[in-house]
C-alpha cells in the first residue's frame, strides 16, 4: 500500500509497502522529488501493479541470489525437463552464486565478469562455461525483458576462450580395439559375484551396435525391442540425478525418438540375453526379477545406475591396457565405423537421433573429412578409367 509525504522544499515522497515473494518479509520502495503529489501517486501505482505483476523492485538493487532463488523457482522450474532444472539449479548454486551473490543487478560489471569467464576456463572446458554463461545470461536477458529490473544486458557477446582442437576430438576405439574390448567383457570377470550373467557384455554390444546413449539404453524395455521387425525402438531416456531418484523421461530431442535397425548377431544375443535372465534368476536366489520388464538392471531388481556402469567400462579398459574411455565412446565408435564403412551422413544422423545433419558432420569432422577424400579419389580413379 502506498502513502504519500510533502516536504519542506516543496516535493512529495511515496512510499510502497510489499511482501517480498521469497523471503515473506515486509519491505518498502521509496522514492522523492517529485513536484506535484499526482506524480507522485502515478509514479507509485506502477511500483505496486510491477510488484504485484513480478514480485521484483524495478531499480536494479534485487540482490543477485534472491533474483536467482524466484528466477530458478518461477521461470525455469514449471517449463524445463527435471534434468535440465537440476543442472540449471546446480550451474547457479556452485559456479554463480559463489562470485555474484554479494553483488546488486545493477553492479554486474562486463569488464569483471569477461575476467571471471576467463578464470573458470582455467578450471573447465569450453562446453562447460558455455553451459553456465548461457543460464546467467539468459537470467540477466529476463532481468531485462521480462522483469524490468534493469535497462540493458551487460555480458551480451561475451567470449568464451576456446579449447585447443585436440581436447575437442572425438574419443572412439579402432574396430580391433572394439573387438577386443568386448571379448573381455565377455569373458566371465574372476571373484565376479554374478559370473553367469552375460548382461554387461549385452549391454556394451548394444551401445556399440546401435550408437544408443547410455540412457536410452538404461530405459529399455522388451516391449521396445521388435525381435520379428529386428527393430529397435528409443522413446524414453533413463535420468538418474546425482543424490536423487531415477526416472523416465523423453528422449533429448524431437529426432531423438527413432526406430533403429538391428543386425543379426546384435538380435541374437538380445535373444539370449532373455534367456539367460532367466537362467541368472534361477541360479542366484537374491537376484530378483524387476517389477517392469526392462531390459538390464540391477540384482534387486532397479535400473541399474549409470555412474557404476561407467566405472565397470572403465575398469574393464584399465585391465586390458585400452585408452580409459567412458561408455559413450561405444557411440562414437558405431559412428565413426558407420562412415568409414561408406555410410550416408544422413543415414548416421537419424540413427544416433542427432537434431540436424550438421551436428553428425561437425562432430565427426575429422572423419567425414577422411570419407570426402576418399570418395575423391575414386572419382579421379573413375574419370581416368573412362577418358
């Protein structure tokens, strides 16, 4: 509610009170030098209607964490995938909010915070402080368009200095270090408690077969999988956040939610992947059966988590002196096989579920370079055949 006071030069003063949104405490916006009390009440009815519009002072003294704190909550929270808040939430509570919650809107300066890109590029790769520049600029974008809490964005066009070349290259195993990978896994692994499951050893195939990632392949059901159609169907994604519960959610994009062809030898052991569940049920009594049918999980019956899938590939290459890669360097590798084998660029986008063609070619520049010139060649070979 506003009140109005007349000074001694002459001037009116109003004076809002309001609950501030995410502290419930009472605070008041004042402001003076007004010549006439009419001004002053036009000036304080659109001080209350943005208050009670936005929940947010106009003047760029809204602190950074509060702004953050109703920014996350308001904004981002009902119109995102839980994953993407979580890391959103997470980008602002460890990387923002340590160097910018002392600071006012308005005393975000583009010199300092150019420095400050330039000091977590010391500590984290480009892609990653691309991804935390993108969450503060879009907030202070908001700040500006939606909010009205400031005039101008002051870290629009900041630079992000690049990685060298050779850390954005694309981590994959040759076909023979593929090979002999998966030999190992498929070995029975001594002092392993589960010796006769045969799931790890599917499970990596699959990756490598299929260029799935991880997380779709985590989601399967049986009821994805087409044994007659040899068709493998990706409509879910399995997202298991750091201390907290896993859950479905779709896929990471429109192109994303594809039907993928499977080859024999991969239909196969999918088959006797099936049986041998079975089989693991039967021969250890506190491995139970999961309450849906999917596809690879853990004894008690959970999906089963991704960071102990990852730590067992890596194990796994350490043992057989193979460059210690992660999981998703199975996906890279059916790429890259795919278009060294002679496969369309096109063919290999839609079947890792990339948003565009370009993605597939600027991912995989190095080899699709490789595939342009060798299909160079066997033009020059062709044109001198035939003159």
């Amino acid at each position: 509610m506003a009140s109005f006071r007349k000074h001694e030069n002459g001037t009116w003063e109003y004076r809002v009170r309001y609950k501030d949104r995410s502290s419930q405490k009472h605070k008041e916006k004042s402001k003076r030098g007004f010549k006439t009390k009419k001004e002053a009440q036009l000036a304080a009815a659109k001080v209350e209607m943005d208050l009670d519009y936005y929940g947010f002072s106009e003047d760029g003294n809204e602190m950074v964490d509060k702004y953050f704190e109703n920014w996350l909550e308001v904004y981002k929270k009902p119109h995102v995938k839980p994953i993407t808040y979580s890391l959103q939430e997470r980008n602002v509570r460890l990387n923002i909010l340590p160097k910018w919650q002392g600071y006012k809107l308005k005393e975000i300066e583009r010199t300092e915070y150019q420095r400050w890109i330039n000091t977590l590029r010391e500590t984290y790769t480009e892609g990653t402080v691309r991804r935390i520049h993108s969450i503060m600029n879009s907030a202070m974008n908001d700040a500006v368009h939606e909010f009205r809490i400031i005039k101008e964005n002051p870290i629009t066009r900041i630079s992000v200095p690049k990685d060298n070349q050779d850390d954005k290259e694309v981590k994959f195993f040759t076909i023979h270090q593929l090979e002999h990978f998966l030999s190992k896994v498929k070995a029975p692994q001594k002092n392993a408690k589960y010796q006769h499951s045969i799931q790890y050893y599917v499970l990596f195939t699959l990756l490598a077969r299929t260029g799935i990632r991880i997380g779709e392949a985590l989601a399967l059901t049986w009821d994805d999988i087409d044994l007659d159609g040899k068709k493998l169907n990706i409509n879910k994604t399995l997202v298991y956040p750091t201390n907290s519960k896993p859950y479905l959610s779709t896929p990471k994009s429109k192109k994303s939610k594809r039907s993928i062809g499977l080859d024999d030898q991969t239909l196969q052991l999918l088959k006797k992947h099936r049986i041998n569940r079975s089989e693991v049920y039967l021969r250890y009594m506190n491995y139970k059966k999961a309450d849906t049918n999917i596809v690879f999980h853990q004894h008690e019956g959970r999906w089963l988590r991704t960071n102990v899938v990852r730590e067992y590939f890596k194990e796994i290459c350490k043992r057989i002196n193979l460059p210690v890669l992660s999981p998703h360097a199975l996906r890279h590798s059916h790429a890259v096989h795919l278009l060294e084998a002679g496969a369309s660029l096109k063919y290999v986008s839609e079947r890792l579920g990339h948003s565009s063609i370009k993605t597939t070619a600027d991912t995989y520049l190095h080899v699709t370079q490789k595939v342009e010139d060798q299909a160079l060649e066997l033009y020059q070979q062709y044109t001198k055949m035939n003159l």
